[in-house]
C-alpha cells in the first residue's frame, strides 16, 4: 500500500543531559548485553511530566532517573542498581518504573525512596520489562519484553489490577516494547520492535484482549519504540535507529513525519508544553531531548487527572 509523502517536521534540542553527568570509560551489564560493549555516555528512555510540567527520564544504561525542569535545567533525581526502561507517573505524584531487570518498581520523588510494586519473583516466566501505561481506572499495563524477538517470540503484555492481580493478557509477542490505551480505553497499541509492527489489541468488557492484530507495518532502522495518542486518536510512533518519530491517524494512515535534528536512536516520546502541542522525544545517541510543535494536541497523562485511584 502507497501513501503520499508525509509533511515532514522539524525537531530543535529542548535539553542535553550535561556533561557532569555522562558516563566515560566504563561499561556496565546492560551496555555489555544489548550495546555489544559499545561507548554509552547515558541511554535516555521513558520521558513523563508531573503536575509542574517537569519532565522525567530514565537513564537504562546506568541505572538514573532525571527530572529536567520546564526551562530545560537537568537534575540527577536517583540512581541505583537497575535498568531502568519505561517511566510513568501516577496520580498522587509517586513515578512508577518498568525496570528491566527488577520488575515494577516505585519512586517516591519528594524523598527519593525507591520499593518494589511487583518485584521479579512475583512476574511468573518474568522476561524484563519495557514499558507501561496507566488506564483510567489506575490499572497498570506493561510489557515485559526481555531479549525476545522472531527467534523467540515469548514477550508477553501484563496488567497490574489495583486491586493487586496480575494478568497476562497477551502472549508470544516477539519484542513488546511501548505501549498505549486509547482515550475510550478499549484498545492497547504495543510496539513490536523486532518485528518492525505496531500491535492493536482489543479490550473485552472484562479487560482481557481478543482479537489482536497488526495495525501498523514500518521498515527499516530497529523497529518502533515509544507510543503515544493524540486527542483524535493518532497515534505518535517512535522509530529507534531511524531518527525519526511517525504521525498516523486513527485509521492508520501516515499523516506526518518528525526528523531528528540529532542522532537516530529516537527511543521514546511524551506530548507536553501549552496546550499539549509539543512532543518531546529522547534521542539517546547524543543523549538529548528533542522538541517539535504538532497541530494536534496529546492526550492528557495519566498523572494530570483525577481522583486519586491505582495500585
């Protein structure tokens, strides 16, 4: 299937992690396994906004979480023995964590206390996971992608219940990497990174998926990573290892395409800014956060809502 060219949109650096903290001349266990060893100064992934319109990331590769204020001035929030992957932040302000070799993990940003909401031991055939999404009624889904890919197509989407539970709502996923709910909640989009597709699966009255299949196919660079929806249901789409993040409508169809003005290791993107019209994007092969101005609005997150519900 053909499709006109795409507009293409600009991005500008919305803020680099500074040098005092970027890493140099040593290796750590995730940049030996999934890096090949390879010079990693910091790996950003996972951007999310509090209330205040601060922005959080994770740094995978060596285990911190940052907090860059609204004027583009980076913190050091925390650092601890971890691989850090996907960030979210909840309605009462804790920030959860998919860590990829922990599990689900909290943070407490006032004093910095980090515990564990669902730790490797209680994830049956635990992978690694990626990425998470709250829905509305403060269930919390994940992926728990691991070394998966067509090789072996293990990777599973997991859901948190607030009342404790665990399911497993989809399985042999080779690589589940980002996620997404739709606004009206009955869809879950899931980035299949290895094998270059976007995932759409239905939700049941009883929360369970059915029905699921790809919505979306891209080629080249790595695959898809990070996800996100607009206000009209399209869907952001960022493509890891070809520097680039990709606007689709509802229907799928692409509708623009985002370039970074960077590296190509587009990893993970979040809307903020007035009215939403921003998309943040971090781009881990010089270790920034790109900004670009859409004529859409996202959807609100998570954190900004209320009441106060959730695990």
């Amino acid at each position: 299937m053909m499709y006109p060219t795409p507009l293409v949109i600009e991005t500008r650096v919305f803020a680099r992690i500074p040098d005092r903290y970027r890493i140099r001349g040593r290796s750590s266990h995730w940049i030996d396994v999934h890096r090949g060893g390879q010079a990693t100064e910091c790996f950003l992934e996972g951007p999310s906004f509090d209330r205040a319109g601060n922005l959080h990331l994770v740094d995978v590769a060596w285990g911190r979480v940052f907090r860059i204020s609204p004027a583009g001035e980076v913190d050091l929030l925390i650092e601890y023995d971890g691989e850090p992957n996907g960030l979210k932040i909840h309605r009462d302000g804790r920030i959860f964590i998919a860590d990829f070799r922990h599990g689900i993990l909290s943070l407490d940003p006032r004093s910095g206390a980090l515990s564990a909401v669902l730790d490797r031991a209680q994830i049956p055939g635990f992978k690694g996971p990626n990425d998470l999404v709250f829905a509305e009624n403060g269930d919390l889904y994940f992926t728990d992608q691991g070394s998966t890919g067509l090789h072996d197509p293990a990777g599973r989407v997991c859901r948190l219940r607030t009342d404790g539970g665990l399911d497993m709502l989809i399985s042999g996923i080779p690589s589940p990497n980002g996620i997404a709910i739709s606004r009206d909640q009955a869809t879950l989009y899931v980035s299949v990174t290895r094998d270059n597709a976007v995932w759409r699966a239905p939700l049941g009255k009883d929360g369970k998926a059915f029905k699921v299949g790809a919505f979306l196919r891209l080629s080249g660079g790595v695959g898809p990573d990070g996800l996100a929806l607009d206000q009209n249901g399209g869907l952001a789409v960022a493509h890891l290892g070809l520097g680039s993040v990709w606007l689709f409508n509802a229907q799928g169809e692409p509708t623009a395409r985002i370039r970074s003005c960077a590296g190509s290791a587009t990893t993970n993107i979040a809307f903020g800014g007035p009215e939403r019209r921003h998309l943040y994007i971090t781009e881990s092969d010089s270790s920034q956060v790109l900004i670009a101005e859409l004529p859409v609005a996202g959807l609100p997150m998570f954190s900004h809502s209320h009441p106060e519900v959730g695990p």
